[in-house]
C-alpha cells in the first residue's frame, strides 16, 4: 500500500513539472515585438515537459496496477469443526455474498474491506474482516505475499465459537 502511495506523489510532481515546463515552452511574446529573441530554447522545454508528463501518466498506472500480488489460500478443511462452522455461516446468502466480496477486496490487498480497521484475535496471528451484515473473514499471513483464510462465521450466530476454535488451533 506504501509503494502506491509513493507512485502517486511521484506522479503528481512529476505532472506539476511537466506541466510547469510546457508553459515556460512558449516564447516570449513581448520580446518577439521588440525583436529580442528568447533566451530559453523553447523545443527543449517542450521536450521536457512532455517527457515529463508522459512519466506522470506511466507512474499513475504503475500505481493503479497490481504492484503486489497477493496469493490467497484455504485452510478450512483442515478442521472439520471450523467446515462445519463456515458451511452454517454460509446457508444465509447475504453473508455468502458478502464473504464473497471480503475474499475478492482481501485478495486484491484491501485490508481494510467491509467495516474498515480488521479485527484481531488475541494471542494468535488471525485477522478478521467485518462486513456490513454480520459476515466474518478470518485470515493469517503465511508468507511475503500470502496469506491463508481459516475460518468464516456470522456474528452472533457461530462468531465466538468459530474465535475459540480459532485460539486452539492458532494460538500461541
């Protein structure tokens, strides 16, 4: 997410110069009339600034494509009590989509899908997505760009025994 951020600023000020030497490309109108020729040569400020402005352009994209590739896996069918959690979590079809949508924006590197802030389940290395209905993500990272989904629940319904079986398998 930092890199992204890095991009834009890099793009952003890469624009402002590109833009900045495109203007100082034209020349000098008043000096024209008295006959005075500029003295900044008015192509290499043209070339500048469209050189500058076409990596603005490449940087933005840079930016908005994915830098990072996160790699996505399941580890609930290792536990057939979590299985059996997830499966009664997903019988409601507005938290099925919304899972779905949790899984999607996670495995885009959108931490932050669904209620915003992930939850965190002490003393183990699982995080959580909240979404608006009551659906529950539960992840962990397993390496560089990889993480594991454990568990996935329906707060009230199965939430905290899906977190106690969680803190039994992962805890530390």
């Amino acid at each position: 997410m930092k890199k992204r951020v890095i991009f834009r600023i890099l793009s952003i000020i890469s624009l402002i110069f590109g833009v900045f030497f495109l203007i100082n490309s034209k020349s000098n109108i008043t000096g024209a009339v008295i006959g005075v020729i500029a003295a900044t040569n008015s192509f290499f400020s043209l070339f500048l600034g469209i050189l500058f402005i076409i990596s603005s352009v490449t940087l933005f994209l840079t930016a908005h494509s994915k830098l990072e590739k996160i790699t996505l896996s399941s580890a609930i069918k290792k536990s057939p009590s979590l299985l059996r959690l997830t499966q009664d979590a997903v019988r409601n079809q507005t938290v099925e989509r919304e899972l779905n949508n949790l899984i999607k924006e996670l495995s885009k590197g959108n931490f932050e899908a669904g209620l915003g802030h992930p939850g965190h389940i002490k003393k183990t290395n699982v995080y959580y997505l909240r979404g608006d209905n009551g659906a529950r993500l539960y992840y962990r990272r397993i390496g560089e760009n990889s993480y594991e989904i454990v568990a996935k629940s329906t707060k009230g319904r199965n939430q905290d025994r899906v977190i106690n079986i969680i803190k039994e398998t992962y805890g530390d």
